[in-house]
C-alpha cells in the first residue's frame, strides 16, 4: 500500500484535466476512507498507549449528544479508533474544508467543482 499514484500524469494519460480535489463524505467508502487516514497518520507512542496522531498536542472536554456519540462508536468500530479520536479528525477535516472554501473565493464566484460540473 505504499505505492504512490502520481494523479497529474494519470489524468495527462487519459486526456483529462484535474480540478479539484473530491473526498467522500459518508457511506461504506467514506468509512473506508476514514479508516486508511486512521492507518496512515495514527502511531503507537514511544512509552507504549493508544495509537494517536503524533501532531495532536492539545486535549479539551467536547460535549455531545448521546446519538453523536453512538455514532462515533460505530464509525470508530470501522475504523479502528476511539470515538473521540474519530471525532478529532472529523473536526480537523471540517476545519481545513472551510478554510479551503475561504479560500476559493466570495460565495457566488464559484468553480466547477463547486458546482459539481464535471
């Protein structure tokens, strides 16, 4: 699983443009897909413990609702995961989609992909 797929040749290959980047948002696959960033950024501490982000340095109390939590439990189940550690990287990933529509522009100046035009 270490193989890295170079994305622009193979779009350059089959005669296509990249515009943008598209992520799951729920379903089997998106479990999936949680589960592989599990994988892939989690690591066992040095002292031993709970595999965790090793970026993560920041601990806070978050209140939920116990139907968001149940939730999390489930999806955590898929992918290997605490609830809480699940419900971190889903914070993390809301935060850095937002900051990548700021980024885009005033609403009204969508793109394409915005616009879900292929």
């Amino acid at each position: 699983m270490g193989v890295s797929l170079d994305m622009e040749r193979i779009a350059k290959e089959l005669g296509a443009e990249r515009r943008c980047k598209v992520s799951p948002r729920g379903g089997y696959f998106g479990a999936l897909q949680l589960a592989a960033e599990v994988s892939a950024r989690f690591r066992v501490p040095e002292g031993g413990g709970r595999a965790t982000d090793p970026s993560w340095s920041e601990q806070r109390l978050v209140r939920l609702s116990p139907k968001t939590l149940d939730r999390l439990q489930q999806l955590a189940e898929q992918a290997h995961a605490s609830p809480m550690q699940l419900a971190a990287l889903l914070l993390e990933r809301a935060v850095q989609t937002i900051g990548s529509q700021e980024q885009a522009g005033p609403p009204g100046t969508s793109s394409a992909c915005d616009a879900g035009v292929t």
